[in-house]
C-alpha cells in the first residue's frame, strides 16, 4: 500500500470525515490546560464533553470552551451520569440547544458500580433520537444481538465497551467484537476500558474503526506521553489491520533460504 | 424611590431572590453568563434562546443553566 493511500483512510461518521481515529474524553484532567494540551498531542478530531449545571456563583471557573475551540474540534456531547432514557434524552436535548450539536454520544448506565450499560433504556433512547434528527453513537456492552437491535434502531457508529468505564482492564472479549465487526458496516469504536496504548493497537486490529479513550490518557503519569503514545497506537493497529497479517502457524518456518547453507 | 419587589425563583436547583417582572435574557445577561455557550430550561421546558427576551420569568419558576464540561 502506498503512503497516499493510507493518508485518504479517513474515520467517516455520519458521512462526516475524520482524520483521527483516535477519540478523546476531556474528563478527569488536572487542568483545562492539562486536557487542551494533551488533545493536542492525542492529534484527535473529536472529543466527548458533558452537559452540567453552570456554576452561578463562581463564574471565573474556567470554562472549557475557551481552551478547546469547537471550531477546530469535534465536540461530542456525551449523556454520562444519566441512569434511564428520560435523562438522557433530557441533557442531549439541552446540547443541542447550546449549540445545534447534533452527533452525539449516548451512554445510559445501569449500575453504579459497575457503570456497565443499560440496554434497554439505551435502546429505547437511540430509536427516539434518531427519529429527532440526532446522530447517535452508542456506548453498549459488547453483545452482538444488542449491537444489531442498536443498528436497526438508527444508531450511526456502535461503541461497545473493552471492559468497565475507567477499569483499564483492555478488551476483555475479542471474541465478541470480532462478531460485531462481521456483522456491521457501521462505524464501530471501542469505547471504555482501554488502560494502555497497545489495548488500543488491539482494538484496530480487530478491524474496529477507532478508539474513545479518556482515563488512560487523563490518570496516566505522564498524560502528554501516554496521549502521544495512543495517537501512535491508533495509526499502528490500523496499519497493521490493512496490511493483511500472516497466517499463523503451529510450527516454526525459517526467515532465511535454507539453500546455499555453507 | 420605588422599591424593587422580588420574587422566588429555584436557579440550577437553588432558591434565589430576583427582581420581578424581567426576562430570561435579562436574568443571564445579570448573572453575566455567556448565551451563546450555554442552554436554557424553564420549567423542564427548552427555551428557544432567539425568544429569550419574550419569556418573563414568575414567582416559583424552576430555571436550569448548563454549558459543556469536562466528561468522558
């Protein structure tokens, strides 16, 4: 494959073009600036922000539109800490008043604990969103029959998880998104879990077309290196994915010619 | 000199006193927040922020402010 080749592979969402195929939350970083900085280095297009309350009574918090111009950067609002449908639709509703954002990232957890996905509610929300206008990429778990209801529903990229929110565990079922990849022409994403760059090199492997990272990069010791790191994890598993692997074999096949051995 | 009657109204879940009779645009253009980066319910209701300055707000009205923050 040539390198011109490999520069038009663009992460396509919604008939959007992206040239990352790196995703990026803005939560938990120590500062705005922390957070700018490293999405910069990430070199990522999107990046996922929460609907909150305004602070009324402090009003010289930093707000995070003045470090990551929308302009410039995709932002996805995202509906983390809605626990059902109503309070999901509720705050992507609010987003897209802020601005008329439109692709959005649906995310309705079931327990608290565990923060893993509740299906139902999020089925049900993707079906009503669709039908608003909305461009819905939605976090699931990684069940195959749960991914195509989502698809039917209207979903435009499905985002199962590696392992639970913020766990750092990796993917923890190849198998399954191995299965979702077969089965979907949609943009799939993983998205939670990921603890490493390579995690993320696993995932482009697999064939999924990009990653959502946030707690890796953002609880990383060095969260300018580890965002470097991811940028560079992303590119190579996608490479590698197109390259077109070698079958694997039981026994060993020599790398040099065995004629002409003195 | 006239004195400002108030009324009670719950601000981002919290009582606050305003004065009466202005609108919606009046309220965020006081409390200094930026409309264009934020989004506006009124009573569990979306306001339309080109109609801001139509809506007057009431005794008891429950008005939620949010912005995007940082989130994963």
């Amino acid at each position: 494959m040539g390198e011109g080749e490999l520069k038009k592979d663009n992460l396509i969402i919604a008939n959007k073009k992206f040239n990352s195929r790196l995703i990026v939350g803005t939560g938990k970083y120590k500062s705005m600036s922390e957070c700018a900085k490293a999405i910069d280095l990430s070199g990522a297009d999107i990046v996922t922000v929460a609907v909150r309350r305004v602070n009324i009574i402090n009003k010289n918090k930093p707000l995070l539109m003045d470090y990551i111009d929308p302009k410039k950067i995709t932002y996805l609002p995202n509906t983390a800490g809605c626990f059902n449908s109503k309070e999901a639709l509720r705050t992507l509703r609010l987003a897209r008043e802020i601005g008329g954002w439109k692709l959005v990232k649906l995310e309705v957890l079931g327990d608290k604990k565990n923060l893993f996905p509740e299906m139902i509610e999020t089925l049900k929300s993707t079906e009503i969103l669709s039908k608003e206008g909305f461009k819905v990429m939605v976090y699931c778990n990684d069940d195959p029959l749960m991914a195509k209801r989502l698809e039917n529903a209207g979903a435009c990229a499905i985002m199962p998880l590696a392992a639970p929110i913020g766990s750092g565990l990796g993917i923890l079922n190849k198998v399954n998104i191995g299965i979702i990849r077969k089965q979907t022409k949609l943009p799939l994403i993983i998205d939670a879990g990921l603890g490493q760059a390579s995690d993320a090199t696993i995932a482009m492997e697999l064939g999924c077309d990009g990653v959502l990272v946030n707690t890796a990069i953002a609880k990383a010791k060095k969260p300018f290196v580890m965002a470097l790191a991811f940028k560079n994890a992303v590119v190579a598993g996608r490479q590698s994915f197109l390259s077109g692997r070698i079958e694997k074999t039981l026994m060993g096949k020599p790398s040099s010619p065995s004629k002409g051995i003195i | 000199m006239k004195k400002i009657k108030k009324i009670k109204i719950k601000l981002n879940g919290k009582e606050r006193l305003i004065e009466e009779n202005i609108s919606l645009l009046k309220l965020i253009k006081i409390l200094k927040i930026p409309v264009k980066k934020v989004a506006i319910e009124l009573n569990h209701e979306i306001m339309d922020k080109k109609k801001l300055n139509k809506k007057m707000i009431r005794k008891n009205d429950k008005i939620e402010i949010v912005h995007f923050i940082g989130g994963g």
